[in-house]
C-alpha cells in the first residue's frame, strides 16, 4: 500500500492543504493577536470599540445604499472579548494546538482517502486476478481478509494521526505555541450559535473532535471494504461509500419524522451530538442506543464480507 505513488500523493494533497490553511489563517483571521499580562483588558476593550464603529459605519453605509454589499467585522470576537472581561480570563494568543483543533474538518478528506483504499484492497485482487496467487498460500482466506481490513484501519490511524501532527508543525511555525495545555472559547453547543460560550481546554478538544471523527471514519472505511469484498469492484464501492458519506445527514433529515430514521447508520455516526446536553438529531436517541447502532452495523458489515469472501468459488477467476 505504501509504495504507490497514489497513496503517498494522497499525504502531499493532505500537507499542501494544511500549509494553505495555516497561511489563510495567519493573513486574514483576526484572533491572532497576542495579550500582554498587565494590558489585555484595555487590549480587549480597544478591540471592542474598534469592530463596534466598524459595524456601526457599514450599517449606516447600507441604509444609505439599500442595494449594497459589504461584509462587516466579525462581531463574535465582541461576545468572546466580553466573555474574558466579565470573567477576568487573559485570553491566550493563537497557537499551534488551536490550529490543530479547527483543522478536524481535514478528517472529512481523510475518510475519503481511506474510503479510496478500503475499496481497492479487496477487489484490485480480483481485477488484478491475484486473487488465486493470494490463496494458494496456507494461510486460512479469514486471515488475509482480517489482515486487509487491519491494514484499511492502520492507513486510517496513521492518516489521521498525520494530520493531527503536521498541522501541529505548521501551527507551531506560523503561530507559535500557546503553552502546555491552553484553553479557549467555544460554543456550548456546536449545533446552537445562541448557546453562549464556553472555557474549554484546547488539548481535551482535540481529544474528543478527532475521537468522534474516527468512529465515522472506521463506519465509513468497514462500509466500502464490504462492498468491495462482496462486489468485487472497487469504482462501485468508491461510489457509493462517498455518495452516502456526503448525503448521509441529508438523507437522515428527509426522513427525521418518521420514528424509524434513528435506525439509519448516518443518524448515529455522529456521537458528538449527544456532549453538554445537546439535542441529538432525531428525538428518542440516546448515547447507548447510537452506540448499539453502530455496533450492529459493524457487525452485518463485518459478517457480510467475511462470508462472501470466504465462500466465494475463484475457480473461474
């Protein structure tokens, strides 16, 4: 798997577009500046009255001018600003570690590069017509498909842990490092904008955003290996795994009324939406049943391709 070209370009796509975030986020992000101890509540202060006029003159601009467009100022960084005032909490300046917590939406890529290799590792054998050279070995056909699978979930790992520390270097690079374990702001609620902020620690983030997002990568990753075991066609299982990767909440929200949606394997992939006290998707989930979900759905998938790969005659291959 890792002497082709294919799965180490995948890895230099996944670098270049860390190193352009961290450059996009140094030029145009806002929450780069750095508080001294004895002068960040007049920083604070100042920062506030600033993006206030600011906004204040772009509204007056578009009464004036009904027709047009102009993008004002963030004025999330005001509540945040208020929040360490009323609080009496020295904001920490933007470093390496924050990087690495917003770059967990990278793991979407992830799951699709992994999606890519699940789906080739099985059914390139019988295209390629290895297959017969595979299982003349004495090794039993559980074994090289457990052996197959395990090397999907180790790409998956490593990608994701590639990720993670890369973007950290590029954090720590661009930003530098805002200690040993810095917190930061966030919202309550990630699905509620109105649920108010947050003092969270930034490592502990970073522990559960890139947990959470494993467990889909695994469901999604174990999805398109049993495609690819039972179909043999890796285009097919490629297609279809990325299809439902991309549509699964669409699909789980069309059919949320009715009480059968909690069963969709897209509705419990998310377990996020079960922290502080959210709402979860469909009304009646709860964390154990999700999680009973997907323990049902690993097994069918995992039964599926073990059955047809391990009775399947190649005789004719």
């Amino acid at each position: 798997m890792y002497i082709r070209k294919s799965t180490w370009s995948m890895y230099i796509i996944l670098a270049i577009i860390v190193i352009v975030a961290g450059f996009l986020t140094k030029t145009f992000d806002e929450t780069n500046g750095t508080y001294e101890e004895d002068q960040w509540r007049g920083q604070l202060e100042e920062e506030n009255e600033k993006l206030i006029k600011e906004d204040e003159e772009i509204q007056q601009k578009m009464e004036e001018d009904e027709d047009a467009f102009i993008v004002g100022p963030d004025m999330s960084i005001v509540e945040k600003n208020n929040y360490y005032l009323e609080h009496d909490i020295q904001p920490t300046a933007y470093g390496a570690w924050e990087f690495v917590m917003e770059n967990v939406v990278l793991l979407s890529i992830v799951s699709l590069f992994t999606i890519i290799i699940a789906a080739g590792i099985v059914a390139n054998e019988f295209r390629w017509g290895t297959i017969k050279l595979l299982l003349i070995r004495p090794i039993s056909r559980s074994v090289i498909l457990l052996a197959k699978y395990i090397s999907v979930l180790v790409f998956a790992f490593f990608t994701l842990l590639f990720v993670l520390l890369f973007a950290w270097i590029v954090g720590a690079l661009l930003f530098g490092v805002e200690g040993a374990n810095p917190h930061t702001l966030i919202y309550a609620n990630d699905f509620d904008m109105d649920s108010g902020y947050q003092y969270v620690s930034v490592i502990s983030e970073i522990i559960s955003g890139y947990g959470y997002q494993f467990v889909n990568l695994v469901m999604m990753a174990t999805f398109a290996f049993m495609i690819s075991t039972i179909f043999r066609n890796s285009a097919l299982a490629i297609g279809i795994a990325i299809f439902l990767m991309m549509a699964g909440n669409q699909i789980v929200f069309f059919f949320s009324e009715h009480a059968w949606a909690k069963y969709i394997l897209f509705a419990n992939t998310d377990l996020s939406q079960y922290v502080d006290g959210a709402e979860p998707m469909i009304e009646g989930m709860t964390l154990p049943f999700s999680i009973g979900m997907l323990f049902l759905y690993y097994s069918a998938f995992m039964t599926l391709s073990w059955g047809f790969f391990t009775k399947r005659d190649i005789a004719g291959q």
